[in-house]
C-alpha cells in the first residue's frame, strides 16, 4: 500500500503524518510506503519527511491536483491512500480506511469529516457554505449523493482504477472531479467517517479561487445535469407562465394579492434558453464532458446548426421589433386605453429580441470561429485526456 501526502512548506506537521502513518500500517500488518510529494517547499520540510522515513518526491508544477498525480504515477502499492501533510486526517485510522478496498467491497473509499464533533474544527465557510454546496453539485453531477462529504481529501482506492479515474485537475478540485469520473465509469464509491483535527502551520487554501475552480470543473464534467436539465426546465416553465399571462391578462389572485406572471415568464425563458445553449455548447466543446453529453449535442458545432442559429435569431428580433410597433401604433391610437394583452406582448416581444441577439450571436460567433475548431478540439483532447497518474 502506497500513502501520497503532497506538501508544500509543512515541517511543523509532516514527520508527524508521516510517523503516524508508518506507526498504523506497521501495527496493521501492511506492508507499505509512505511518499511525500514537495510541491516547492521552501522551508525544511524536505529533510523532516525524509528523517521521518518518507520517500520525497519532487514536483515543480505548483498544485494540489499536480502534486497528488505525481505522487499516484510514483507509487508501487496495489492500494493508494491520499491524504494531507498538514495533521488534519488521523492517519492512525488508516486500517479502517482501507479497509473496503482491501476486501474488494469498493473501488474508492471517502473519510468523512463532518460527524458533529470533529466538523467544528473546519473553517465556518467551509463548513457552512462550501463543503454542502460543493458537495451537493457534486452529488447532482453523479446522478445521486455519493457521500456526505465530497470535498475530504481523505481516500483511498485501487490503483488499477488510476485509468478508469482519467484524472487530469491541478488544484483542489481534483477531489469533485474522482468521485464524479468514479459514479460515471461505475466504480464502488464508499464513505467511512474518520474525523478531522485543527490543521498544523498556515493554511494554502484560497477559498474562493478554489471554490470557483471546484464551480467550472463541475459545470464542465457534468452540462447535461447542471446547465442543460435546468436550461430546459426553467424554459418550459417561463413558455407555461407566458401562456398563463395571456389565458389570465389581468394577473393571478394570491389571497387579497393579484400577480402577474408575464415579468417572471420573460425572465425564466431567457434564461433558460441561454443556459441550455451553454450546456450544449460545453457538452460538445469540453473534453471533460461525459461521452454522452457530447455525443448528444454533437451537432451543436456543425455549419448548419450555426445558420439555423444565425436565421432564428434575425426572425426573432424581426419579429419582436414586429410585435412592439403593433403596440406602439395601438398606444399611439388610443393612449388611453391600454391593449388587452398589452403586458403579455410586450413581454414575448422583448424575450423575442434577447434571445434573437442571443442567437444572432451565437451563429455569427461560431460560423466565426468554426475553422479553428478541429485545431482547438485536438488540443483539448490533448489537455484533458488520460495523463499517467
């Protein structure tokens, strides 16, 4: 078994995780060896895992996500276990840790953090705010809530499941991007609660450049889920609004309150319309979208695609411009008596001429960029494809 603990300036902490570890797989019985990979520690922290009987590992691309992969691609053992060099995980439970793998009941084992004692050590806006939001994007993006707590970097699992992973981020959103390549190529996910202590030394993590990090990895791993299904939903129901607005023009009674949904209808079909062309976009462009995804919007870069687009577009601001001075010449006739559908119209009008300069764009952009796309798509192949790990 193989322990990859990345460091980056931890010579208070490091001997000790790294003791630890030794101290709990030799009193377990397994053999192991414990790797600690130096992302450019500037301080000793070098010669205390060293000392401590770590086997260093050096690598110059700064990174969480670069420094575990170079751990992973160095290590032996038929079991890899990743966790921090900052005493945050209690490696001492390493035997409970692996053991699901061990005895081939999962591929990948998560240790949970957030039990109600050991959550109080985490930063309050990990806790309240980051881990459950990213942890439930990640959850949406696997089809189903995986584990309690996506963001631990507490793991373990079989190293021949390295290629099934695919893993290629370079930050801390490696942790959404296993569990969601591991629920999409089948694999066993298990989640086991191991705790987690007050980390020893400054902490390296950017809460908000990470969290978005951790955002686009998850957008890109997964259009069809988050951007497309709720593009097309909020869509359908801003189209219901707007037929409600004209089968009830003078609004909708709630209680002593009447409202109208023709603001909201406006609002909830560009929208939608405008996520759903991102998801089809990404879901074709990304080479981390799942196969499918872009299997399904494989069209979305196609020359006719792009013309209907540009087409479209132009009918819908004609056709808004249209709708607008019909009111327009009404208002002028009779100021004082306002169209029965007024309200209804001018919201489709100007839903018309958003989305039609959406499209108009999109087409004239893409139809733009359309030669370089060969070019740019062997390239992402390139960036985000299988990488030894």
């Amino acid at each position: 078994m193989t322990v990859v603990l990345p460091c980056l300036d931890e010579e208070e902490s490091v001997g000790r995780c790294v003791e630890e570890a030794r101290a709990a797989l030799v009193a377990a019985g397994v053999p192991h060896e414990v790797i600690v990979v130096d992302n450019g520690s500037l301080d000793v922290s070098v010669a205390v895992a060293e000392a401590a009987g770590a086997e260093v590992v050096h690598e110059a691309r700064r990174g969480y996500g670069q420094a575990l992969r170079a751990g992973f691609a160095a290590a032996s053992g038929d079991v890899i276990v990743m966790a921090d060099a900052d005493f945050t995980y209690d490696l001492s439970k390493l035997p409970t840790l692996v053991e699901p793998v061990r005895r081939g009941e999962a591929d990948v084992v998560v240790g949970g953090r957030l039990d109600g004692v050991t959550r109080r050590t985490m930063p309050l806006l990990h806790r309240f705010v980051g881990t459950p939001v990213l942890t439930f994007l990640v959850a949406r993006a696997c089809g189903r809530r995986v584990v309690g707590d996506s963001q631990s970097g507490f793991r373990a699992f079989r190293r021949d499941r390295l290629d099934d992973l695919a893993l290629s981020s370079t930050g801390m959103e490696l942790a959404s991007e296993m569990l969601i390549r591991a629920v999409r190529a089948g694999l066993r996910v298990q989640e086991v609660p191991t705790g987690y202590r007050p980390r020893i030394g400054e902490s390296k993590l950017d809460s908000f450049a990470d969290g978005w990090r951790h955002l686009q990895l998850v957008l890109l791993l997964a259009p069809d889920v988050l951007l497309v299904g709720p593009g097309a939903l909020l869509l359908a129901v801003g189209v219901g609004f707007s037929v409600l607005a004209f089968l009830q023009p003078a609004g909708i009674s709630v209680g002593s309150l009447r409202w109208q949904p023709v603001f909201f209808s406006g609002t909830a079909i560009v929208l939608g319309a405008q996520l759903l062309l991102a998801g089809a976009v990404v879901a074709h462009r990304s080479s981390l979208a799942a196969g499918g995804a872009r299997r399904w919007f494989s069209f979305v870069g196609s020359p006719a695609f792009l013309g209907r687009c540009l087409a479209f577009g132009l009918a819908g601001i004609a056709l808004g411009l249209a709708i607008d001075a019909v009111l327009l010449v009404g208002w002028l006739r009779d100021g004082s008596s306002p169209p029965r559908y007024g309200q209804a119209l001018t919201s489709v009008a100007q839903s018309l001429l958003i989305l039609g300069g959406t499209l108009t764009s999109f087409g004239v952009v893409g139809r733009y960029l359309a030669p370089l796309q060969p070019r740019e798509a062997s390239r992402d192949r390139v960036a985000g494809g299988p990488r030894p790990s």
